[in-house]
C-alpha cells in the first residue's frame, strides 16, 4: 500500500526527522577509536528515548532486532547488530542505520562515519554513496518514477567501478517503517512507480568497493560483503511535496 499522507501529517514527519538529525549531529562528534557499537547504539537510543520517542529497529523483525541502531563496520554493508564486543578500530568505517517513531509517524536514516583515519580510496567510497543518495534525490519529484532514482544511483556509483547491492532496498515510510513503493537502487530511467505529493520515501544507495553479491550471517541479521571489501550506506527520508523534495533527516553537516 502506498501512503499519501496530509499536511498535518508532514509534520509529524519532520519532527520525527528532527529526532534522527540529533543523532547524527551527536555521533559525528562522539565516534571515533576504542569505542564499542554497544557504546554507538546507547547514544542513540538515549537521544531517540529522551524525545519521547520509540526505536523503529528495537525489536523489528524475526529474530527480533536487538539493537536501536543497525551498526554495520567496514565489509558490513545493513543489518550490523550493536555489541559490547566490537570495537572500533583506526581506519574502519562504520554504518548507522536508525529510525524513530513520534506519534505513529517513522522516520529512517543512515550515514557512514569514518573512525580516524581511513584510507583514501575507502574515504572516496564513503564520499561518492552519499552523493549518489544526491543523484537520485534530483528526480525525488511528483511525475517522476521510483526507475528514474534508482539508474540515477546506479549509473553514478558504477561509473566508479563500485557495485550496487541489488538485493536491498529504498521503501516508502509513513505509519509504518517499510512500505510500498520499493525505491531500487537500480533501474531504467520511465519505468516504476509514479511518485505523487503526499507520499514519503526513504532513498538509500548501499555501494561496494567492490563486487555486489552479499550474504547473511549466522546472526540472522548482520549482511556482509561476499568479497568482504567495505561497503558504505547513506540514507534519508523524503517528503514528495509540490514544491519538490524536502528531507526531513538532513541537515548541512551531516
Ligand atoms: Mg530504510
């Protein structure tokens, strides 16, 4: 089902945006070596909490997600379950997928962070997915198609050779965390689902260094790179209004 949601209701969106902007404005000042995702997830869920809102991720699924946060370090591309046993490392990168519900509305968001000092080609994979989140932010518009996005997000990440995981994807948002339409990250430009005022996406290119083939863990959770070379992931949701796209998750720093 695709959800067209009122006025009113972009802006529960927003102030629920607002809570995830916190987080990462926190962690971007906060992370770094020595610490444990545990440690990551703790300072999102105290700031999601002390909102008065809920973890969309806490519990989520089968099994269900024990963590606030999906905490997922360098071949870790989604799905990295927080713990006081993993440690971060000079030069690893690490993934903060999170989301928040005030109010009955979600809201989902990621950044890759660099933990001290990453090397060059790493750094540029980080750089270059968030700036395909950019691409296809362009064609976020009513009229436009879910197609037009995601060969935006493909065609500027493999013009660098990297890998586009296929197997995961973008989603509507609103009342519930996922929700139709799928938002690929690949795609023909005129084909999928006509986007409309009123609908909220989440747009999120997750890139490899280097092939794309995945796979899951025993933990039932944590997906990983088959190559085991690093994958970054940048991700915000998106108001479809009249006027064009407007992120509730972003600001300029982050
Ligand atoms: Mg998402």
């Amino acid at each position: 089902m695709v959800e067209i949601l009122t006025a009113e209701e972009f802006e529960f969106m927003k102030a629920s945006g607002d809570i995830l902007k916190e987080v990462f404005r926190t962690l971007d000042k906060e992370i770094r070596p020595g610490m444990t995702t545990y440690d990551v997830d703790k300072i999102a869920h105290d700031i999601i909490t002390g909102r008065g809102a809920i973890p969309s991720f806490l519990n989520y699924g089968e099994p269900p997600f024990p963590g606030s946060i999906c905490a997922s370090v360098n071949e870790e591309v989604v799905h990295g379950i927080p713990s006081k046993k993993r440690i971060l490392r000079d030069g690893d990168i690490i993934s903060v997928d999170v989301g928040a519900i005030l109010e009955g509305y979600h809201s989902d968001a990621c950044r890759t962070y660099l933990v001290g000092d990453v090397k060059q080609e790493v750094r540029d994979l980080v750089d270059r997915t968030k700036q395909s989140f950019f691409e296809g932010l362009k064609y976020a518009k009513a009229g436009m198609r879910t197609g037009d996005i995601g060969h935006a997000v493909q065609e500027y990440c493999e013009g660098f050779g990297y890998g586009v995981v296929r197997e995961l994807t973008g989603h509507g948002i609103g009342t519930s965390l996922h929700q139709d339409p799928e938002v690929l990250n690949y795609g023909k430009a005129g084909h999928g689902y006509k986007l409309k005022a009123g609908m909220a996406i989440c747009i999120e290119p997750m890139i490899t260094l280097g092939r794309k083939e995945i796979e899951m863990l025993s933990d039932g959770w944590t997906v990983v790179t088959r190559d085991g070379l690093p994958a970054a992931h940048y991700e915000n949701t998106i108001l479809i209004t009249e006027e064009g796209p407007v992120m509730t998750t972003y600001e300029e720093e982050n």
